[in-house]
C-alpha cells in the first residue's frame, strides 16, 4: 500500500485562528468558557474542548449573565450580538474573517436596495448568521433547480454571494445558471469560497487521479469535508469522509492500493497522523507527501485576547 498525503490538508487560517481564542481564553479567564455552536464543524476538536471545560451552547438564554462567551468562526447575526449584549456578556467574536467578509458584502448589497441570492446550504451556521445581516433582502439558493424556481423583473437589482466553503464546481455552476437567467445580476468584487476550501478541493481533483481509494478526515457536519469527499466520488474513486480511526472499515482496502489522505479544514492534524499511523501498521504502507500549493495565510486574534497572548509570549521569551 502506498499513501499519498495531500498537501495543502486541514486546518485553515480561521479554523487555526478560533481554536487558539478558545484555548487562550480557557487558560486566560478559567471554565466555564461558553461557546456559541461548535467551535469548528469537527468533533475531536469539540471533544476536546469540552473536556477543557468549554460548554457549547445553541442559545444564549443558556449562558449565565455576565459570562464570557466565544462566537465559532462560522459567525452569528446581529440579533445574536445583540441579545449577548442585553445579557451583559463578555463576548470574544472568533468569527473567520473571510465570513465576516461575506456578511460585509450582504450589508452593503442590502442598504443599496439589492435582493441578495445567497448560494449555500439551509441551516449551516454560516447562512444562518449571513442571513441574520439583511433578513428581508436574502433568497437562499443550494442548487440549479432553485435558480429556476426565482422570478425577478429584469431591471430590478440583484446581487449574489456565497457561503464559503462550497464546492468550486457547485457553485460556479449555481452562478453560471444564475447569469443565464438575470444577466444583469452582480457578484462580490472577490469570490466568497475561501482560499482553503479551493486549495483543498484542487489537491483532491489532481492528486486522486495517482489513488484507488480518497480517504478526508472530518466530521459529517462540516461541509468543507463534505465537499472533498463528493470530489473524490465524482473523480472516480471510492471516498470516504471519517473522524478518525474508530470510523475506518478494513474490507474498504487492498493491501496494493494506493490511498489518498487529506483533511477538512477544520480537522486537526493529530487525526491525520493517527490513520495514517493505522494504514501503515495494518498495511505496511509507504507515506509520501505531495504539496499542491503552500499556504501561509494568518489571521489575528479577536481584539480581546492579542494582548493577552503578547503578555503570555513575553512572558515566555
């Protein structure tokens, strides 16, 4: 057996972002630390957290008053910020700032009078909270077939933005089908689907040409390992998109395939290592990695913890 270990693979500059806001925040203010949703879309992460004392909430009635609480990095509305400051929390905003930029665009489409199509997927936290920006202005859209289900009047301004983690491929042809029907219709000066959502997709594409089997660490709900799973089965070879080791069925394997290892964005590197640790012991596989594009983007910390984190490095040098 041989793997092939995609590169770029796993955590993205926000996801990297929100987990080190959790974990200063722990050591910095002490537990509880409410967390509104899931901090990221991946149950190990989640997991471990909680067993850090993070409690993970889906309403901020069941936050005490006057606690701290950590918005994910998938973003939340207005009306969230709004109820968390009637409540008098302490609120630490770990939003990815490529969403925030999404929710910017809706703002700005929506105070100029446009009807905003917002292309993604029907509950994720990402729509909810994009959605929460302009209620009244946003048509939500997840596949072709609901492009022609819309009627709006030629003239009328419209705008289209898009979640950030979908397929490429969906959501070029979303927008193609959107153009054929309202040619007039307007996108973001810069695509919404983030950097590493396409980088992470493009390795799939070329590398699983090389593989038999395309193997994504991530969890159900993340749509990111969603989509590279979907890729992998559209390219032609058995895919399968799993937590970790406990997921993984032997008869899925060959012992002369050649399997191809990548991670969502919000899959910890740890997971990676430990199956692919398993194919090489139950298999004696061969590990070599393929770099598809480097990645060297970084976000900062929320406002409320970049001085903490400059006393805790100075502290330590």
């Amino acid at each position: 057996m041989e793997i092939i270990l995609a590169a770029p693979r796993g955590f993205c500059a926000g996801v990297n972002m929100a987990v080190t806001s959790l974990d200063l925040a722990i050591e910095h203010f002490g537990t509880p630390i409410y967390v509104y949703h899931e901090i990221v879309h991946n149950q190990y992460v989640v997991k471990s957290f909680q067993a850090k004392g993070a409690v993970f909430v889906d309403s901020l009635e069941e936050v005490p008053r006057g606690a701290t609480v950590l918005f994910s990095a998938h973003g939340v509305s207005p009306e969230i910020r709004r109820l968390a400051v009637e409540r008098g929390l302490f609120a630490i905003d770990a939003t990815c700032p490529l969403v925030t930029k999404v929710h910017l665009e809706a703002i700005k489409y929506a105070k100029a009078g446009y009807t905003i199509v917002l292309i993604g997927h029907d509950g994720h936290d990402e729509v909810i909270g994009t959605m929460g920006e302009a209620p009244e202005a946003i048509v939500l859209v997840e596949d072709e077939q609901a492009v022609d289900r819309l009627d709006f009047i030629e003239g009328n301004k419209l705008a289209y933005l898009t979640q950030t983690t979908l397929s490429v491929d969906d959501a070029n042809r979303i927008i193609a089908r959107l153009k054929a029907r309202f040619p007039w219709i307007e996108g973001p000066p810069k695509e919404d689907i983030c950097y590493a959502t396409q980088n992470r997709q493009e390795a799939v594409r070329i590398l699983s040409d090389q593989a038999d089997i395309v193997l994504v660490l991530g969890s159900q709900n993340s749509s990111n390992s969603q989509r590279l799973r979907e890729l992998g089965l559209e390219q032609g070879r058995n895919a399968f998109l799993i937590d970790g080791t406990a997921d993984i069925d032997p008869s899925w394997f060959q012992a002369d395939d050649r399997v191809l290892v990548t991670a969502g964005a919000s899959a910890p590197e740890s997971v990676v290592k430990s199956t692919v640790d398993w194919l090489v012991e139950r298999f004696g596989a061969t590990v070599r990695e393929e770099v598809v594009r480097q990645e060297e983007v970084y976000f900062p910390l929320p406002k409320p913890l970049r001085a903490i984190a400059k006393s805790k490095q100075a502290a330590g040098s």
